[in-house]
C-alpha cells in the first residue's frame, strides 16, 4: 500500500526538526523518523508540529510504507560513517527510482561514491548542501543541490519552496548545482568561504578592542554602522548583536566571558585540502583553519606569553582614521577569500566535469546562508560580463574596490605586524593579491633551487622546452 506523505525525514536534530516543520508550513505532507523514538515523540508533540501535521514513524519501515512513490527520503544525519549506515539500512526498504537527499554537510567525494553506487542499484542519490544554521532551515535555507538532474526534477518543488527568498521578486534561494558531488562540493567552498569571512572580522574586533581601545559599545556601533554599506552581510549583521549583548548574570559583557578557543567540524579543512588537491591558490581560507587550530592551543598560548611577555599595543594615530582603513581592509580582505573560494569551484568543473553556473552559485548565497552579502550580486554581475572569468580580482568592480581600498589595507596590516597584533587573514589575504597581481615572482629561484639538487629541469624566457643544468660547472 502506497502512503500519502511527499517526503520523508530521517534524524531530528536541531537541523531536521526546523526543516521538518518549514516543509509541512510550506504544504508537503511530512513523515519523520529519529534512531531515538522518544525524539521523534517529543518533536511530533510539539505543537508546531502538531499544527502542521508531521506524521511520525516509529520504525525506518513505517517512515517508507508512509511515503509516495517515488518515495523521497531526506536524510538530516551526522556526515561520514552514520551517512553511510544510514543509507545501509534503507536500502532494502527502497525500490528502483526512490530517492534518498543526503541535506548533511558530507565530503563531496563520499556523495562522488555514495551516488555511483546507488545509481547501480536502481536509486537516486542527491548530495544537497543546506546553509543557514537553525534559523535557516526553519524559516529558509540557502540550498545546493547536486546528483542526477532527474532526480532533482522530482524533489524541485519541495526545495524551492522551503528555500530562503531574496528580492522583490522573492527569487529562492535554491539552484540545481551538477552533477554526483558538485552540490556538497559548492556547500563545502561556502563553508571555506564562511571560515575566512569570520576570521577577518574576528581580527578587525581584535584591533579595534586591543589596539584602538575600543569599549564593546563603540565597537557594536561601528559594526552596525558598516551593514549599512558595502559590507552589509550577516555575519556583520551578528557581529554587531554579539557585542551588544551583556551577560545576564554579571552585567559584563558577553563576548569578554567566551574562552578564546575555536571550534570547527572540517569543512574548512576540506576546502583547503580540495584547493591543495585541485592546484588552486587559496591560503587566506587555509589561514582561517589554522588560525582556529592555533587557538586551540590556549594553555601553551598563555605559557608563551609570560615566556615572551604580554604584547601591549599602542595606537598613536587618528582612530576615525584608522577605522575607516579596517573597513576597506575588511572588504579588500573579503573580495580576496571570494576569489580563492570561486577559483576552487571553476578549477573543480574542469576536475569533474560539472557544468556549475557560478553566478547562478552566488545568487543563491544572497539569501538563508552564513556567507549571505550585498556584494553577492556584484559577483554575479562580474559572471555575467564574463562567463569565462578566471578570477574575481579581474573584474573591473572588484579591481576597482581593491585598489580603492589598498592603502588602507596595507596600512592596517602594517600596522598590526609592527605593533605585534596577529592578523594571519587580513595578512594573508594581502599576500595573495600582491602575488596574484604580480608579472614575475620568485619562483625563478625556485626552480633553480630544484634543479640544482634533484635535476628537476625549468622553462627559460628565450628557448622552448624544459632545460637542466651542471649547477657546480
């Protein structure tokens, strides 16, 4: 007997469950089924979800016998190993052309595999990336899906609904990506993305707390300040929410009470593994993820300060001045991080063939993600001038928005590195578009150096081909 629910949810965290109830609001009839069924009770108790009339399933059978064929089952679990015990388990229950949506944040190659091996078997696989955290997924994720376009096709109205909607014309949020991996690989980029962007704000808060001297209310103000202009973003957004929040308890403020350790799930790593893999230049997203590892390391940190003594920064100059000089930096910095992150996508087309729109990537991160920024349709503005586009800095917005900005950046950096203030993205970020811009590095050197002791050949400027020397003649 065939159910009558259009899609059902496996895995009720936090994820699942505000997904769960932002596809009944949208009008799809919802089953769900959690590993805990006390879970599943409690979420199905809710009176939202009683509102909505999510259906839920005690057992995995009882969430597929509850389905329409094709049956739609989106799974809301842990990435790697539960994916794939997940995906073991309904395999049986499944018939030819069900389909099974993978909305957790797994490593693209795992869905390359995951789909390949599905696909031999009658299924279809969707490796979908959703970004925006909690709020997101209830009231409107950015979503990337990737996998069979057939598949896509059966599960698009179900996707374009829930997803978040940007401008007058209330466009969603959602696009098909490509193909097998292409949609957790776009995710996993945007994730790379999101780690660079919340280092360089974190380090422009440094600056102005630890150099500048800023109380948490001036620092609010000027965050707030800057998401009215060209840097109007979330996460500049929260920022500024962050430094406006006290403790309720001690009346000190919020962020002075959060130990300075980060944490991080991988995708960073990913991304800087994937740009290492595919040749792509990407070191200020690599930065953010040692810049967390780094300060992972707290107790050593504070051993090497009494070691080498506490830095105490001081700021002789303008301080409107020089705030003004960590906003251009801050969206010099950002431009950069978006190149690296849109570089490591085109270089992934060519690796795997996926036929990716990165304009039309850039739209959807307009609305519902992390990265969500005004200066997204400006990139896909530059896409549109040039579909062919090897690098954002190429544009002429964005090489005029950089060299607007370059002082000022060089200025902030400078002055960070000489008054002993770490700042490895903004830093970062400058070496890269100093190398990027750069006709002749010195990578002639280089290859010198590994031709004098392993024979490894070079080009020369005035003959073809590659050439070896007697170093020691």
């Amino acid at each position: 007997m065939t159910g009558t629910a259009d899609i059902g949810l496996v895995g009720l965290a936090v994820m699942g469950q505000n997904l769960a109830l932002n596809i009944a609001e949208n009008g799809f009839a919802i089953a769900v089924f959690n590993r805990t069924t006390e879970t599943m009770r409690s979420f199905v108790d809710s009176p939202e979800a009683r509102k909505f009339g999510v259906q839920g399933c005690e057992t995995l059978e009882g969430l597929v016998g509850a389905l329409k064929k094709p049956r739609r089952v989106m799974l809301m679990v842990k990435a790697g190993a539960p994916v794939d015990a997940q995906i073991d388990t309904l395999m049986p229950l499944l018939e030819e052309d069900d389909i099974i949506i993978d909305g957790g944040n797994s490593f693209y190659a795992d869905t390359i595999r995951r789909e390949k091996a599905l696909a031999a078997k009658g299924i279809l696989y969707l490796g979908t990336g959703v970004s925006g955290g909690e709020e997101g997924a209830r009231r409107g994720p950015s979503i990337m899906p990737g996998g069979p376009r057939a598949a896509y096709d059966q599960v698009s109205a179900i996707l374009l609904a829930i997803s978040a909607k940007v401008g007058a014309e209330q466009t969603p949020c959602c696009t098909y990506i490509g193909a097998d991996g292409a949609g957790h690989f776009v995710k996993m980029v945007h994730n790379g993305i999101e780690y660079a962007d919340m280092q360089m704000i974190a380090e422009v808060y440094f600056l102005m707390k630890n150099l500048l001297g800023l109380s948490y209310a001036e620092m609010r103000d000027v965050f707030a300040e800057w998401n009215r202009g060209d840097l109007d973003s979330y996460l500049i957004e929260i920022t500024a929410q962050i430094l406006a929040r006290n403790d309720e308890e001690s009346g000190q403020p919020m962020l002075s009470l959060i130990v300075d350790r980060a944490g991080q799930k991988g995708t960073g790593r990913w991304t800087s593994e994937a740009a290492l893999q595919l040749g792509v230049a990407a070191p200020t997203i690599a930065e953010a993820v040692f810049a967390r590892v780094l300060s992972s390391f707290r107790d050593e940190r504070v051993e090497a300060e009494k070691l080498f003594g506490k830095q105490a920064p001081s700021f002789k100059g303008d301080r409107r001045s020089f705030i003004a000089a960590l906003r251009d930096a801050l969206l010099a910095s950002k431009i950069c991080a978006y190149a690296q992150g849109f570089a490591i996508i085109e270089a992934a087309k060519a690796e795997h063939h996926w036929d990716i729109d990165l304009g039309a990537v850039s739209m959807i991160w307009r609305g519902g993600c992390i990265i969500r920024a005004r200066f997204l349709e400006r990139i896909k503005q530059a896409y549109d001038r040039n579909p062919k586009l090897k690098n954002l800095l190429l544009d002429p917005y964005f090489k005029e928005r950089v060299t607007n900005g370059l002082d000022a950046w060089r200025d902030v950096v400078a002055t960070a590195m000489r008054e002993g203030v770490a700042v490895p993205a903004l830093s970062s970020a400058l070496a890269y578009f100093d190398g990027y811009r750069t006709g002749r590095l010195w990578a002639d050197m280089i290859q010198a150096q590994r031709d004098y002791f392993g024979a490894h050949t070079f080009e020369r400027f005035d003959k073809p081909g590659w050439h070896h020397v007697e170093w020691t003649k």
